[in-house]
C-alpha cells in the first residue's frame, strides 16, 4: 500500500529468534524475541534453502515451511525498496513480505512501540 521508505533497514530483525506463528483469517504473524513482528495481509513467499520461491496469498499454503522456522534465528535481512521485505533464516530459508503498492494494506513490522505500514 505505503510502500518501503528508501534507506529503511529493518536491521533489528537480525539476531532475532522466531517465537510463534499465528493464522488468523486474512493475516500470518511472525512473532519474535525482543518484541519484532511481522503481519502479513498480502502476498508471503519462502524460499527453502536450494529451492524455488513460491509465493501465495493464503499463507496456509505455505505452513510447513514456515513453522519449520520456529525457534531459529534471522541472520540477514533485505529490503527491496519500495516492494519488499526478506528475512533469512539460519537455515537458509528466505522469507519475503511483498507490498504490491495496490490500495490495501500488505504487511507490518512491529519493533517495541513503534509499527511501520506498508
């Protein structure tokens, strides 16, 4: 929707541990040590280490390797400004939050109090 401000890092991702994953009917969180979040209304992707992205809009269709991440650690973080938000995992795994910039909300990053809209 909003978009990613360019020069926005998101570097306290790093280090963080992955403490729970949530579905609710429109929307996955991913929760973190230390009080990092990331919901995601749109489009989600994950790449697991020596395969393909896929991407959906139900992230049902991607759970399994997402909640093989629980308790694993975000070694790097990439932002592809204005569109996208990658986490990679310990393991390899890439997850990627995708802003389509169409006019709905996409996802959201929660970091203590404060929360960024995209």
């Amino acid at each position: 929707m909003y978009g990613i401000t360019a020069g926005e890092t998101f570097g306290f991702f790093e280090g963080r541990r992955l403490d729970a994953v949530t579905y609710g009917r429109y929307k996955v969180s991913l929760f973190f040590d230390e009080g990092v979040g990331l919901d995601v209304e749109g489009v989600l992707a994950v790449t697991v280490t020596g395969g393909d992205e896929r991407s959906a809009e139900d992230a049902r269709d991607l759970a399994a390797p997402l909640l093989d991440l629980l308790s694993l650690t975000v070694t790097a973080v990439r932002v592809d400004a204005p569109s996208s938000l990658a986490l990679e995992f310990e393991n390899g795994t890439v997850v990627r939050a995708i802003d389509d910039l169409g006019p709905y909300e996409c996802f959201d990053v929660h970091h203590g109090g404060h929360i960024w809209i995209m």
